[in-house]
C-alpha cells in the first residue's frame, strides 16, 4: 500500500516524509531521492513534460494530461495513465510503474504475470484504441537478458505484416534463440491469445520502458532539471531543482486522489510556488499578444505636454479594488485621465511579464477568431493562451475605452470574458477597464453575473487633478497657472489631464475656457494647435474631412486613399502636432484621442447647421456619438431659444431616441446652465413633467452619478 504523506502544502520538499502503517522511516531502496519514491519521479517526469508541452517516452506527441491510480476509474493499469496529443490524434499510454522486476516465463512470477494480465484486460476496454493506445510497465532496475528477451518479442511482433511472419522466428530455422522461445511459450497462457496473429496484436500494443537515472544526481534527473530550468523566470535559490521537488510532491499527493491533471490544472496547483517563463510551444503567439498589447500602451499619453503628475493615490485604489472585486472599473469625466492610469498600472504590470491590453480604437475583428487571425497566431485556444499570461504575466485583462468599443468588436471582449468565466482554471484572472462617467449599464450585459455577483464592481472615479497635483503642474508650466487656480468653472477644464495638455500645446496665452465648448472653439480658431495663420482654414478643412471620413470607425482606420487632396497636403502637419497617427504604415489614420475626434466631428455638425442631423444619418446614428450630440446641446445654450427648438426639431424627426436623451441630460454638465436654467425648465415643466419625467430617467441610465440641478415638484422627485 502506498505510505501516507504527512507533511503539509508550504514546507520544503526535502522536509517531506513518508510514513507506513506501523509509523516506520521509509527505505532508501524504496525512494528515488529527496524522500520521494521511485513512482512520484516517474510521475514527476511526465508532468515536467505536460508543463513544457513536450514530447515524453512511451508515446507519440505531446503529453496532454497525466492521471495516476486510475483503477478506480476502470483503468487496470493503474499506476500511470498519459494522454498525448500527435498532430490532432488521441493517444494513450498506460502503465504500471515497478521500481525492480525480473522477467521470466516462471510461474511464480506473479508480478510481470499480473502485469500481462493488466495489459491484457486493458486492451479489451471499449476505450482502448487499436493502433494508438498502448500499455505495458515502466522499470528502474531489471536484468538485462530478461528484458532484451522481452522488447525482442515486442520488436519482432511490431515487425511482423502478420502472425505467420511472426511464428516463423520461432521455428527450427528462424531466428528466436532459446530464451526467447522460453518467455513466448511461458506467457502465452497468460496472453490468451487464440493464434499467431492475437498473440502479435497484443505485443503490438504493448511496452516495456527501462527508465532509469531519476535518483539524486542522475543523468535523466538532471537533464530534467535542466529543462525546468529553461522555463524559470528568476532561477535564484535553485529554482529549478525545487521545482521538480514541487512536482515531486504533486504526483505523491495526487496518487492519494486518483488525481488526473492537464496543463491548466498544473499550472493551478504551481501558481504561487514558481514563476514562469512562456514555453517555447507558445513562445511566437504570447510575444505576439504582448507586443500587440505592448503598442496600445504606446499610444495612451500620460503627460502633459511633456510632464508627468504622479497619481500615485489611484494606482494603489486600484490595487486594493483588485483585491476585492473580479471587475474593476476606472470611471470619470472626458478628459480626467482615465486611459492615462489605467495605462500606468498596465505597464507597471508588464515588466513582470505578458499581458493582455485592449485599446477601443486599436481592437480588429468581431471576435475572438478574427482577432487571433489578424495577429498571425498559430494557437487559437483563448483559454491555454489566457493561462499562459497568467501563469508567466499578469492575470488581469486591462480594456481601455471599454464603452467605445463599437457594436461590431464588442465580439472579442464577450469571447474574452466568457472563457475567463467559464473556465475554473482561469479564476484567478481579474478585469480591469476604463469607462466614462456613466456607470456600467451600457455594457453590463457583456459579462456574465458571475463574474459581479459576488463582490460586486469595483470602481475608482478619476477626479480633475487636485490642489497637490495642479501645483505640481503649475511648477512645470507656470503658463497654467492662472487657469489651473481660476474659478471653478476654469479649473473644471484646466484641471483634466487631457484638456491641461491640449492648453499647454495648442492654446493662447491669456485665454480662458470656461466650458469644454469654449476649449474646442480656442482649439479650432488656431486649427488644433499653434498653425501659421495661412494654414489655418486648410487645416480645418483637413481636419473635418478627416472626422467625415473616419465617423463609421469612429475616429479609426480611415482610409488615406478616401481623403482629400487639399487634406493629404496637411497630413504631416496633423501627426507632428500629435492629433492624428498613422496605422498599418500610413495606410489609414486615426485620431490620437477620441476626444480630438469628437471635437472635429463637432465642428462638422457646426457647419451644417440646421441640417446637422444629416450627418448622423449617414454615419449609420452610431450610439457611441452620444457625447457629440451632447456637446451640440450644450453650445445651444447660448443663444436664448436655439436649445429648446434643438430638442423640438430632434422630437420630429425619425431618429434613435437616444438623441434626445442626450440633448435633455447634457445642459447641466456645462457652466452655461446657469444661465439658461429658465428656458430648461420651461420645456420640461410642459405637459405635465412628462419630458422631466424622461430626462430623469435619462440621468438615472447614462450618469447616475450626477444630479439635475433644479427642483421638481415632489410628486415627480418621490418618484425618480
């Protein structure tokens, strides 16, 4: 019976002790070194070679699992069952494992007897495959005649087209020498086989494999523990040595449970214990994903101009939210930061290893398949991918501009986030996304309950910088001072890191933004930033034809070859001011930030005027150009009158409803509510508080967070 492990998950390997049933120390003869038996290493072995994917003795292919004591799951060769997998076909090796056995055809041989009588039952399964699946045993110590008489009788059966080429050997003038004669009659009976060719079908599928070299110091252990070695991260303190002990200790506590394991699994039990490098099988495709996640970090500015303001704060909100929820949003305002800090934990992340970044306007492909495909990768499996990340990186999927992903891409997040759910193996893996001020209702839908039903969301709100920060600022460009410490409405716009950065670079001396619309319009009078006064009304022309051109795609992949002349003469210009960058060597374009984006297609919405609506139209009405609209209603609210018959007109005509949700809720966001807080609450009052009733019921689906600003009779307040 196998002796009972006592020692306990966290001690060293070489404290492990093995106890029989009358509490005596285990026999040296019986262990392969380091208290581990001769089993546990052979164990050890194979699933060394299931954690590099790799090829192991016995079989075709690459390991794919390891199972040991499997007779309770009706496996007579019970001690070691091992899947392979060779190019795309099942295959199976069972076996008993002995650490000494004599082979000779005496009758008191019960031991290599009862290992035929296995082979033989196993063979007889409905599950065993002819011509794929063998069983047989696995020896350290053997005679050397007896087993050379065996592996011939294999070799010669293996050889053989059928049983009469086989007999023949054995005949007066073949070639079977006395020895071999003696061992075919001897086990014959035990075989059972009714002629020649049962007898050669049985050898066929039948193996017998010296292993030896597993013991402290050998050649076979030790270029086992080279190859460990190769997959360590930080090789320090014998790492590699210590890993074998690991898997060691797995295989011996596994036997107890009739444990069967795939890679995920192993990595499981391994995770905490060692970290890993990506093994060669998935070498090309994680450098792949990483590189592709590593140039999406590229593209997220983080600075104003050219200074940095540490928010260190947020990074360490977001540590412990990780802690605590499975899905962590980062939230806020346009303009806040968001992409820039989800961004610096990302890359913090990434010098430990590979990880996986998402970036809204970079995403190609529906889903999972396409994208994979668009990346060149020649493993498709998600979830052995995702493990791999996980288990050499960083298990978080970081998304940035989760609510702008177009309808067409939200494919691959979905394909994402349900094998993370589905896959046990994969819980560990957390979600980490930036998303604007507006909850996550819009795409809640996308993930599955399981994955917030529990902890819930967690969610950090990135705020304008404060009093610290816009002083580190100010220190750094004294130009930003008066804005960054104006009046509230001023520091609103100033104190965002995006819009900080866009008045550092594009705007004027002395000029003083009091809403986001009076930030675009400075930014459009100097056509996006400091341009010569010539070039002003051709860069503006440029910039419009690009927004007209990319709204589809919102803002991304716009085809150069579409634009216009006048346009491709500004191109050079645009990508040295940071506004818009190549993609796919210059083939396409894109906006630098959907916000540079939103305001050129603002200003096109501005210059069709009354017609504006138009331009929705045939952009497809994309919901992700809510925002957009917003800002037309808040630039309404300039001229007396221009805001409400804005929502009138949009009330007539056929469009998404979601237009005059927008044009309802957006006004109070804006400094120039105040102002025009009476002709607001004109229209709402009609009809009952009907339309105050909606646009409530607007606020409470996209910016819960906020508040409408003016009073409502309590009637309707009790209700919202």
């Amino acid at each position: 019976m196998r002796r009972e492990l006592i020692s306990k998950i966290g001690k060293k390997p070489r404290e492990a002790m093995n106890s029989s049933s009358n509490s005596k120390p285990a026999s040296t003869e019986l262990t392969g070194g380091a208290g581990f038996s001769y089993e546990d290493t052979v164990v050890a072995y194979y699933l060394s070679s299931l954690l590099r994917r790799e090829r192991a003795a016995g079989q075709s292919g690459f390991v794919t699992s390891v199972a040991v004591q499997q007779q309770g799951h009706g496996n007579p060769m019970d001690d070691l069952v091992v899947e392979f997998d060779d190019v795309g076909a099942k295959r199976v090796l069972g076996l008993q494992i002995k650490r000494s056995i004599t082979i000779s055809g005496a009758e008191s041989n019960d031991e290599l007897r009862g290992i035929i009588s296995a082979a033989v039952k196993t063979q007889a399964l409905e599950s065993f495959t002819k011509g794929t699946d063998v069983c047989g045993f696995f020896v350290e110590h053997v005679a050397t005649d007896g087993f050379r008489s065996l592996t011939r009788l294999i070799d010669w059966a293996k050889a053989s087209t059928a049983g009469a080429d086989f007999e023949a050997r054995f005949l007066s003038t073949g070639t079977a020498a006395a020895d071999e004669q003696k061992l075919r009659s001897s086990l014959l009976p035990v075989i059972s086989a009714a002629n020649a060719d049962e007898e050669i079908d049985f050898y066929r599928h039948f193996v017998a494999l010296h292993l030896h070299g597993l013991e402290e110091g050998g050649v076979l252990r030790t270029e086992v523990v080279n190859r460990l070695q190769e997959i360590v991260a930080a090789n320090e303190d014998g790492q590699d040595i210590l890993l074998l002990d690991r898997l060691c200790r797995i295989a011996r506590e596994g036997s107890g449970k009739a444990t069967k394991w795939t890679r995920a699994s192993l990595l499981a039990q391994l995770r905490g214990a060692v970290r890993l490098k990506v093994i060669p099988y998935l070498g090309d495709d994680i450098h792949r994903l990483n590189t592709y996640s590593l140039e999406a970090l590229k593209v997220v500015s983080e600075t104003v101009d050219d200074f940095h303001v540490e928010r260190e704060g947020l990074q360490q909100d977001l540590t412990n939210l990780l802690d605590q929820h499975r899905l962590v949003s980062i939230g806020g305002l346009p303009g806040c930061g968001k992409s820039a800090i989800l961004k610096r934990f990302a890359h913090r992340a990434s010098i430990a290893g590979p990880i996986l970044f998402l970036k809204n306007d970079r995403i190609t492909g529906t889903g999972w398949s396409t994208f994979a495909a668009s990346l060149g990768l020649s493993h498709t499996d998600v979830v052995q991918l995702l493990l791999e990340i996980g288990s050499t990186g960083t298990p978080i999927l970081f998304i940035d501009g989760i609510d702008r992903i177009r309808p067409d891409q939200q494919g691959l997040v979905v394909d994402l986030i349900n094998a993370i759910q589905s896959e046990p193996n994969l819980s560990n893996w957390k979600v980490l996304v930036s998303s604007r001020d507006q909850g996550l209702e819009a795409f809640r839908a996308w993930f599955p309950p399981g994955m917030y039903a529990g902890a819930g969301i967690g969610d950090v709100i990135v705020r304008p910088f404060s009093e610290e920060e816009a002083e580190q600022l100010a220190r750094s460009k004294p130009h930003l001072r008066k804005l960054l410490f104006g009046n509230s409405a001023v520091q609103d716009i100033a104190r965002r890191p995006f819009f900080a950065a866009v008045l550092a670079r594009s705007i004027s001396e002395g000029t003083e933004p009091q809403t986001e619309v009076d930030l675009i319009s400075a930014w459009w009078s100097r056509a996006g930033h400091d341009a010569v006064a010539d070039t002003i009304p051709q860069r503006q022309r440029a910039l419009i034809d690009i927004a007209e051109k990319g709204v589809r795609n919102l803002g991304k992949g716009i085809p150069a070859r579409e634009l216009k002349d006048f346009t491709i003469e500004q191109i050079a210009a645009l990508k040295a001011d940071k506004i818009i960058r190549d993609e796919r060597g210059g083939s396409t374009l894109a906006f630098t930030h959907d916000i540079f984006f939103e305001w050129a297609f603002f200003r096109l919405l501005i210059d069709l005027g009354h017609e504006w609506t138009k331009a929705l139209e045939a952009a497809g009405e994309p919901p992700l150009l809510g925002r957009v609209v917003g800002l037309m209603a808040q630039e309404a609210l300039t001229d007396n009158g221009r805001w409400s018959a804005g929502y009138r007109s949009l009330e007539s005509k056929t469009l998404r409803r979601q237009w005059q949700r927008e044009w309802l809720t957006a006004p109070p966001f804006t400094p120039a509510f105040e102002e025009a807080q009476a002709e607001f609450g004109v229209l709402l009052k009609g009809d009952e508080f009907a339309l105050f009733e909606r646009c409530s019921s607007g606020f409470r689906h996209s910016t819960p967070s906020r508040a409408l600003s003016f009073s409502a009779p309590s009637r309707v307040r009790s209700r919202a």
